[in-house]
C-alpha cells in the first residue's frame, strides 16, 4: 500500500475545524476546544476568527496567566499583520 506525503495543508485544517466543530456541538461548555479552534484558525492566518473565539472563552470565564500571554501575542501579530 503507497502512502501519500501530497498531502494539502488547508484540507487538514478544514478536517481539523470540522471534528473541532462537532466536539463544539456535542459539548459547548469544553471549553478547551474553542482553545484548539483558535489554534487552527491563528494557524491559517484568520485573526479576527480566532480573536472570537477567545472572546467566547472570555465570556464564559476568567483567563489564566498563559491564556492572557497567548491573547496578547495574537492581538500583537494581528496588528502586525493587518489583513
């Protein structure tokens, strides 16, 4: 059996998102999984996409001292890369 190493990067990520999105509907209140779709997201470039994620974490409790880092240094590459 041949293994293909073509494998497409954005066809990973939309993989990714899906199964992220399923765990999402099936329990909204994980909140580490909004974590993970951020990190997709920040991945391929959609800041403003992840940015809401962590809002909705937000929203939903406080953050711990690395969650904060991580926000910041994403506000930090959005405004260094505007889209």
């Amino acid at each position: 059996m041949a293994v293909n190493l073509n494998i497409d990067p954005q066809e990973s990520y939309n993989q990714a998102l899906k199964a992220i999105d399923a765990a999402i509907a099936a329990s909204p209140e994980r909140l580490p999984v909004y974590f993970m779709k951020a990190s997709v997201l920040m991945s391929q470039q959609k800041v403003e996409e992840a940015e809401r994620m962590y809002l909705k974490i937000q929203s939903e409790r406080e953050f711990n001292d690395l969650e904060v880092v991580l926000i910041r240094a994403f506000r930090e590459l959005k405004q260094s890369h505007p889209e």
